[in-house]
C-alpha cells in the first residue's frame, strides 16, 4: 500500500492506526447511543402498561 500511495510504510501504519480507532470510537459511540434509545423505549413500555392496568382496574 505504501508503495502505491508512494509514501513511507510508517506513514500508512499510523494512517491506519489512527482510521481504526476512529472507527472503533464511533462504534462505541453508536452502541451507547442505541443502548440508551432501548432503555427509554423500554421504561416507556413500562409506562403505557402501567396506565394500561389502572385503566383495566377502573373498568373492572
């Protein structure tokens, strides 16, 4: 790869080295993002059968 981009191996291991733990912190960043989105959506779902039982306990 160096060869082709005619630049030292050195340069492209720590291009790569860089490009990988960016990656790796946008997957981190990701994952907690959409592990909070579930927590909320579940809490929520929570919510909705709570209200759903008070409702079910007015009619009864």
């Amino acid at each position: 790869a160096a060869a082709a981009l005619d630049c030292a191996v050195g340069t492209v291991r720590s291009r790569l080295h860089r490009a990988r733990s960016m990656l790796a912190e946008k997957m981190r960043s990701r994952e907690r993002r959409e592990a909070a989105s579930e927590t909320e959506t579940e809490s929520g779902a929570d919510e909705d059968a709570a209200k759903g039982l008070r409702t079910a306990r007015c009619f009864a």
